[in-house]
C-alpha cells in the first residue's frame, strides 16, 4: 500500500490515516502493516498530529473517536516518539 509519508496539510494527513485504518478494518491490509504505516505517519507528521497533547481539531473532526483511538494505541503501545 504506497501511501506518501510526508503530508502537506492535516486534512492530507487525515485523510492517509482514515484510508489506512479503513483497509485494515476492511481486512485488505494485515495489522503488522497498519501499525508500521501508522508509526511512519506519525514520526514524519508529528508537529500536524499533536498541539498541547491533544490531536488537532481537524484530525479529531475528519477522523473520528474510533480511528483516533487505533492511533493512540498504535503511538502509545509501540512508543513512537
């Protein structure tokens, strides 16, 4: 699955992390593969998923509480930083 690593905008961003977790959810993607996709994102775009400790308002309004809450897990569990 190519996905661009370095976004342009946190709806770009937004929009990589909802196809990702959406495929994964689909099953056309395994789960190895959603977290290192996820990992990837998140180490290239940190400064657009996080201001004051909580995801931006437009990663909250375009993903969702249940796509947010995989990437919590995915950041927090495998301590990406």
């Amino acid at each position: 699955m190519d996905i661009k690593l370095f976004q342009k905008t946190q709806r770009d961003l937004a929009a990589s992390i909802n196809l990702v977790i959406d495929k994964y959810w689909e099953d056309e993607i395994d789960e190895s593969n959603m977290i290192e996709l996820i990992q990837k994102l998140y180490a290239t775009n940190t400064n657009k998923f996080k201001k004051g400790g909580n995801y931006t308002t437009i990663l909250r309004q375009q993903c969702g509480k249940r796509r947010l809450e995989v990437v919590d897990k995915v950041i927090n569990q495998y301590n990406v930083v």
